[in-house]
C-alpha cells in the first residue's frame, strides 16, 4: 500500500506529456535561427511562457479543463524552481527568484491575452517585441514573425478538442511555415 504513494498517477503522466509538449515547442531551433529569438535563458524561459500562456488560456476557456490548467501551471513552478536549483542559485535566494518568475509570467501573460483581444497586429507585434525580443524595433522581421506564429498557434490550439488535451495532446502548427503579409501559415 505505501508503494502506491510513489506510481505515477494517468493524470501526472498527461500533465508531463502536455507540459513537454510545451517545452519541446519552445525550443525548436527555428525560433533561434531564423526568428532570430536569442538562444540563451531569457529567450528560452520568454518562448516557454508564450507557449504556455497559449495553452493556458486554450485550457481556461473550458470548465472542465481549468483544473488541469492549474496542475499544468504547478508543473511548470516546479520545472523553474529545478532550474534555478539546477544553475547554482543558493537555497535562500530560490523563494525571490521564483517571485520573479512569477511576475514575469504573469506580466506576460496579461500582455499576450490584452494583444491577442486587440483589433489588427500592431499590439501583439509590440507585447513580443517588448517580452521576447527586449523592444527590438516593432517592424522588425522577427517579433512581427513571431506574433503572426502566435496567431495561428492559438488559432490552431483552440481547435483541439477537450479530450485530446485531456490526453496530453497539443498540435502546434511548424513554425518554419508560418509567413507574414497574409500568404498561407
């Protein structure tokens, strides 16, 4: 009976198969080379939050997915909290540094969710270029590349049906197909 304590429950499984999914995505090569993301923590941790936001809010908009929304969300807490641990942050300083994580999060999140409601590109093309690309000029090719992406990824996501979430599975469209100016994605 104690050995049961330590299985791996379905719903621990779907939350790891749906949060690797996520970090999979983000770290694709062709966001690095040809959206010119930079390859480093801040670029690596910036597209992780900007998948995970599109699956959140996806995951969100049904009720009975909210609950794994939020164990998605515990995942990815504790994903960070190894990472710091993992880079050689001191015991004492994790608890700070995962406030900042925290504030980055949600700051971005509340920025992607208020451009992706917005009316035209403009706003989503400046929340990237501002969270990911540290304010690169708005007409940049890789920040307005990469919202046209988010676009057709929560797009593309919204469509998914509540079983196949439920199951861990997250479709993303290939990021090298995605083209701006209105030609096929």
């Amino acid at each position: 009976m104690m050995f049961s304590l330590f299985r791996r429950t379905a719903r621990q499984d779907t939350i790891s198969t749906l949060y690797g999914t996520i970090v999979a995505q983000a770290r694709l090569p062709c966001f690095y080379s040809e959206y010119g993301v930079a390859d480093d923590i801040n670029g690596r941790f910036d597209l992780l939050v900007m998948h995970l936001v599109i699956v959140l809010n996806r995951l969100a908009d049904e009720a009975s997915l909210r609950d794994l929304g939020q164990a998605l969300f515990d995942r990815f807490c504790r994903d960070m909290d190894h990472n710091l641990r993992e880079i050689g942050v001191g015991d004492l300083s994790v608890p700070k540094e995962m406030q900042r994580i925290g504030e980055a999060f949600y700051g971005r999140a509340r920025a992607y969710q208020a451009a992706l409601a917005a009316a035209g590109s403009e706003p989503l093309v400046e929340a990237v270029s501002r969270n990911i690309y540290g304010g690169a000029a708005i007409g940049a090719a890789g920040p307005v590349r990469l919202a046209a992406y988010m676009r057709v990824a929560v797009r593309d996501v919204g469509t998914q049906q509540v079983g196949e979430l439920q199951a861990g599975g997250v479709r993303w469209p290939d990021p090298a197909h995605v083209i701006v100016e209105g030609k096929d994605s």
